[in-house]
C-alpha cells in the first residue's frame, strides 16, 4: 500500500508514548502498545497484591503453630494469592503484555486485527479484577483457587460469588486476546513472512491462543453452574441433591491443566527469542521447537485426569491420564533440548535477560522432571496435597514463567521505553530472584516428601527447619523483586537512550525505532530471510559499550 | 489515529492494507469466536450427557413434561430466520437497500416470535412449579425411579441451556438494531458488506444451536416409544 509514501515527514522524537497526552488518550488508546502497557499496570499491581499474600502465608508458617493470623484467615490468603497469582497475573503476564505489545511489530503489522477488541479485553479484565479485589475486601474468599465443589458451591460463607465472578468475567479478556492473535497470525503478516520465518514467539502465542480460545469457555460456563448452584440452591454438583462433584473437577481441569500450558507456552517463546539473540546464534532445530508448542497446546486438552488420580476418577481413566500425561514431557524436553543445543559453540553473553532465560530453563527442567513424579499413579497417591505439588508447578510458574516474563521484559524493556536500565543492578536482582527462589522453594519439595500437606496453617514440630528455610527464601525473593520495579521505573526518565536495536538482535520489532511511533512502522516491511539470521548482525555490544552508548539525557 | 489518504477506501480501517485483508480478518474472526461458543456449549452439554446418562427415567420424564408442538414451532420459526438472514446477506452482497433492511426486521420479528413462545413456556412451567430452585413442586405423579431433586436436575439443564441460547439470541436482537440502522443510512454496499456476513454467521450459529437443543431437551425422552 502507498500509505507510507505519501505520509509527511515525521519528527524522529515523535513515538507512540508522546503522541499525544491525558487520561483519555490512554483510556480510549487502541494501539496494541499502549494497550500492553495499560496490561503491565494493571498485572504489577495484582503480582504484588498476589505477592503480600504470599508473604504472610511465609511468615506464618515460620513456627510449627503458626505466628501471624487466624486458620481461617490463613485459608483465606492462600485463596488470594491463587485466584490473584494464576487468573489475573500469571495468564495474562507475557501474552497480554508482551504479546499485545510484540505480536503486531513482530509480524510487521499496525495493529492487532481487532484495536477496539483490544481495548474492550483490557476492561474486561479490569472488571473482573474489580470483582475479585470486592471480594478480597468484603471478607475474603476460602475455597482455595480451584473452587471445588461442593463446598464452594453449598457450604463456604465466604465471598465465593464475587470472586468466582470475577474469574468469569476476566476469562473473556482471555478469549478475546487469544481470538485477536489467532486472527493477527493468520492474517496480518507482512509481505515475505511465512509461518516458517516467524520467530518462535509467536508459535508460542499462537499455540497459547488456540487454549485460551478452546479453553476458558469450559471453565466460564463451569463458574456460571456453580454460581447458579449457590444462588438457587439446585444440585448440579452437589451429592446430596444427585450432583457429581468430580464432573466439577472433570470440568474445571479440563481448562485449567490447559492453562498452566497458557502460562508457560509463552515464556518458552520468550526464553527462545532471548537465548537466540544472547547466543548469537539461530535456535537449533527452528521447525521442531516451533511444532513442539503446537503438540503442547494439543496435549494439553488430554491430561487433565492426572489432577484427580486419588479423587474419585476411574482407575482406568487414571491410567490413560498418566500415560498421556507423560508424552508431554517429550514435546516440552524438545525445547530444552534444542535450547541447550542452540548455547553450543555459541558466542555468549550474560546480560541481565539472558540470566533470567538460563534460569528459565534450568528451573523448568527441574519442574517438569518433578512433574512426572505427579504424573506417576503410585508416587502421586503418595505425593498428591503435599508440599511435593506445591513446590513442583511453582519451579514451572514461578521458575518457569516468572523468570521468563522478566527476561522478555528486560529484553524489550529499552524497545518498550526507549530506555536502557542499569544492567548491574538488573542482574543483580536477577541472581537474588534465582537464589531467593531456590531458596524458597526446594524445601518445599523436601516437605512435600516427607508428608506435609499443603493448604494447612500449622504442621508438626519437626518441619520447623525446612519451613524456616522457606521463609527465609521468600523474603528474600519479596526484596528482589521490588528491585526491579525500582530501577524500571528509574531508568523511563533517567536511563540511557537505547537506539533502535541495542542487542543487535534480528526481528522485525528491533528494525523500527525505540519506543516506536503509533503505526509501528514507517512502511510495511518486506521479510526476505529465515527468523534468526545472527550470522549476518554485528556481535551483541558488551555491556560497558551499553553503558556508554548514547546521551544520558537527564 | 493515522491519516486517511486519498486512495484509502472510506470503510477501510487504517491497519489493514486493503479490504480483502479486513474482510478476511472480520470473517475469519467470527469463526474463532464461534469455536470459543462451541466450547461453552459444550461444556453444559456433556455436563448434560452426564447426568441424562445417570438418572435418564427422570430425565426421559422431564423431557416428556416439556411443549413438544410449541418446540416444534419454534424450530421452524427459528430456521425461517436463518432463512431470512441468508436473504439478508443476499440483498446487500447484490446492493439492494431496502430488501436489505426488510429481511434484517423480517429476521428480527421471527426471533421475537421464538422468544415470545419461549417465554410462554417458561411461564407454564412457573405455572406448574417446575422452575428448579425457586418454585419447584412437581404436581404430576412420578413414575417409578425418578425423584424429585434428578427431575429438578433435568430443569436446571432445561433453564440453564434455553435462557443461554435465548440470551444469544437478545444479543443477535442488539446486532441487528444497529445493522438496521447503518443499512437504512446506506452504509454498505456490494463492496462493503462484511458486518452483515459476520453478523449472519453469529445468528446462524445460535439456530444451529437450536437445532441441538431441541432434540437433545424435547424428543429423546421416550415419548415416541411406548
């Protein structure tokens, strides 16, 4: 299209943060970026709620009797850090930040297929997080996150309503993100850019979005049942009316086994862009890691039974579960494997995105190693509702996800703001959050084995050390993660300049300026080579030439 | 937003590059979205399996409580509109104005038609005590294996599943308005039709879900068998 040719010439410091200015410019924005940023506002700030309720479980739990609050009020903070942590940060972490912000520039596009869509699912999700944050503050909410029935449905006298409302209505902001990047992928992509030239972000948001597509309406319409149950007082899950309780798990799994795939499935195209570019080298086996989040989002749909081994499934169903459960690991070893084989003989550097993303993968891999225990009928019977489970899918969303949303928001962070920030104090965060983590969690694994249960506000005597050990571990990691909101929101004022492509990575994203202007791109580019062609860029800057690049600007 | 040029089509949004790509992307949309409807359907009609599967004499029983002539005609009503709509899509694909907006009100009176009948169901099971939940005393004798609670099962799946297609279909009834409205201004033409296909493949998905319905709820209750 001649759109760019007959565009008037353009002042260079004109971008799409500074285009134009006030509440409504960003409230009624439907450019994906400001979009994304609305996201990263508004999921900081759940992280953090979902974190302080983390950190009072942790002190707690630091005497066997428990220190700090009321069992009660202990049931209630675990109930707030899930439901907080899984459905209003993790899910929409890297894909309605990340995603919404790169899916356009990376596949050389404008916009989202659907701005005002866009926009709509950011107010979707602010509803929903309205009503959970209502019914956090009207009394809590003491179902755990997975509102089992039938005593979220019939016995709890909490606000189990308003949260399981929440939950609904922010399942639609996920269903329309995912809707939008379907139709983006499929149908916005610049001239030249076949599916085998995208970077494998994008196979990794677009094997996302086909689960948040298929998924979420099950546990929408599951949520709705169990509203309906509690205001009508009708059976649908309650035994003692003729309702099955384990079809509410059937149903419930069958979207939320999926969405641990929705949270992790992007930060493995997160940690794939970052290895890539880190390592100066073309991901090993391109179309295999590609296929291989596809073969996860597929999988996925099929292995939910593996949550319900000792809660009433058939046997039989449980053998097939676990069977089935086990094939997941080999599309998810692909990855690591090929990401392992990518650092060989690569040239590499160890700038703060690339910590987050070696952490990534170590801590993945001990996660999913773990989880085949869990898949494992006999070893699950011992495991299941033990701390086993709780530090297993935290090495996999904490681990796992968390590092690799902070990897891609380090990666992207000087193409989002134009800025560059201190890289010693980002990888020193970085270093505290691994350890911290570690810390945190191993002991947990420990616990889990030697039989604590999970969810309980005290335990015996004997497993002081280990939870101590814990504790010690999440203050640690509490402190290392307000690092890097300090030096973030430093660096958007007083940061170096970062110029358009600061790694020298490949990717059409870094081939525009820093912040880009609002259509992204001055004329529709035109892609004429493989994803990933580090042969032909310049070698990554080291870090004192980051540091010394450009005018500070203050 | 970006500057519309002279050689920009005046219904072309400004990040698409041309209206086949926007066209494409509204259509194609809608489908990924009727996949997302398919799955929330689906999930409350295998919940529904389920359970008719477990206590199928209350559920055979229920069903046979239910309006098999007005289901009926509503069934014909409702495909009359999917009718409707295709002649819909039809006048604005060969431009002609009027014949648009009066199959898109055709399509809407048949709607309100399966509504109103519809409600006058709803309101003959008040009249019987067969609203699970919150008036529910069934009167009729009950044959042997159906309790009380598994045929108040069998109406909650009732409700539940036809005021959800019903409220798709009030969402259908907003869709329309507006489209009767940018039709009578003279906003689409043969080039620009895509709002009306897309709405059409929304109203002919909520038929489709009908045509489920209708057996599954109505039919399948043994009523023809003894």
């Amino acid at each position: 299209m001649s759109t760019a040719a007959v565009a008037p010439p353009r002042d260079s410091r004109v971008n799409y943060l500074n285009a134009n200015y006030g509440f409504r410019s960003w409230l009624l924005t439907t450019d994906h970026k400001r979009i994304a940023l609305l996201y990263l506002m508004s999921i900081t700030v759940m992280f953090f709620i979902g974190g302080a309720a983390a950190t009072l479980m942790r002190l707690h739990l630091i005497t066997p009797g428990g220190t700090l609050v009321q069992p009660a009020t202990y049931n209630k903070l675990f109930t707030v850090h899930g439901i907080v942590m899984v459905f209003f940060f993790m899910i929409p972490s890297i894909p309605a930040v990340l995603g919404n912000f790169l899916v356009p520039l990376m596949i050389g596009a404008k916009d989202l297929a659907f701005p005002k869509i866009n926009l709509l699912s950011w107010y979707i999700y602010i509803v929903g997080a309205g009503f959970t944050l209502y019914a956090i503050l009207a009394g809590g909410v003491d179902t755990g996150w997975t509102f089992y029935t039938p005593y979220s449905s019939t016995y709890a006298n909490t606000q189990v309503i308003a949260a399981a409302l929440g939950v609904f209505i922010t399942g639609f902001s996920s269903i329309l993100t995912g809707l939008n990047f379907i139709v983006t992928i499929h149908k916005m992509r610049a001239p030249g850019l076949t599916w085998f030239r995208m970077p494998l972000f994008l196979w990794a948001m677009y094997a996302t979005s086909v689960i948040m597509v298929l998924g979420t309406p099950v546990i929408a319409i599951t949520i709705v049942l169990v509203a309906f149950e509690r205001l009508l007082h009708v059976g649908i899950f309650d035994p003692k009316l003729g309702g099955d309780p384990i079809l509410f798990q059937h149903l419930f799994w069958f979207y939320s086994h999926p969405a641990v795939y929705i949270m992790v499935l992007p930060g493995m195209g997160v940690v794939s862009e970052v290895i890539a570019a880190f390592s100066r080298k073309r991901i090993f086996g391109y179309s295999m890691v590609a296929f291989s989040s596809l073969a996860i989002a597929v999988i996925s749909f099929l292995v939910w039974g593996h949550h319900m081994f000792v809660t009433g499934q058939s046997i039989y169903a449980g053998l097939i579960f676990s069977v089935l459960s086990f094939l997941v690991a080999i599309p998810s070893a692909i990855k690591v494997f090929n990401w392992t084989a990518t650092l060989y003989k690569g040239s590499i550097s160890y700038q703060a995105p690339m910590l987050y993303a070696l952490g990534f993968i170590g801590l993945f891999t001990m996660g999913g190693l773990t989880g085949l225990f869990l898949a494992s009928l006999a070893t699950d019977v011992h495991l299941n509702g033990t701390y086993f489970i709780v530090a297993h899918f935290h090495y996999i969303m904490v681990g796992g996800t968390v590092m690799a949303y902070m990897a891609g928001i380090h990666f992207w962070w000087p193409k989002i703001t134009g800025r560059l920030y201190p890289d010693g104090w980002a990888r020193f965060a970085a270093l505290l959050i691994f350890v911290g983590f570690n810390l945190t969690f191993f002991p947990q694994f420990m616990l889990g084995y030697l039989g604590m249960p999970r969810r309980y506000a005290t335990y015996p005597a004997e497993f002081q050390v280990l939870n101590v050990m814990s504790s010690a571990g999440a203050s640690i990691l509490g402190i290392a993660y307000l690092i890097p909101l300090v030096y973030l929101i430093w660096s958007m004022r007083y940061g170096k300049i970062a110029g358009p492509n600061p790694w020298n990575a490949t990717g059409l994203e870094w081939k525009t300026a820093s912040p880009p202007i609002t259509e992204n791109f001055e004329e529709t580019p035109v892609v004429t080579e493989e994803a990933y062609d580090y042969v032909h860029m310049p070698p990554m800057p080291s870090s004192a030439a980051l540091a010394g690049e450009g005018d500070a600007n203050v | 937003m970006s500057e519309v040029t002279s050689q920009h089509p005046h219904n072309l949004q400004h990040h698409f590059a041309d209206m086949e790509q926007q066209n494409d992307s509204g259509i194609f949309g809608m489908w990924v979205f009727l996949v997302t409807e398919i799955m929330f359907f689906g999930a409350i009609f295998a919940a529904y399996a389920i359970y008719r599967s477990m206590y199928l004499p209350a559920f055979e029983f229920g069903s046979r409580l239910l309006d098999v002539k007005l289901g009926t005609v509503n069934t014909a009503v409702l495909i009359g509109s999917s009718l409707t709509m295709v002649l819909a899509v039809h006048a604005a694909q060969t431009g002609k104005r009027k014949a648009l907006v009066f199959f898109l009100l055709l399509t809407m009176a048949l709607g309100a038609v399966f509504l109103g009948i519809k409600s006058y169901e709803y309101y003959t099971k008040w009249e019987h005590s067969l609203v699970p939940g919150l008036r529910f005393a069934p009167t009729e004798a009950l044959p042997s294996g159906v309790t009380v609670p598994n045929l108040e099962m069998f109406f909650c799946f009732y409700f539940f599943m036809t005021a959800l297609h019903a409220l798709h279909m009030i969402i259908g009834f907003g869709i329309m308005t507006v489209l009767v409205i940018m039709s009578w201004r003279g906003r689409f033409s043969p080039e620009y039709y895509a709002p009306i296909e897309v709405s059409g493949l929304y109203w002919h998905f909520v038929d489709i879900i009908w045509i489920f319905l209708f057996p599954l709820l109505y039919l399948i209750g043994g009523r023809y068998t003894t």
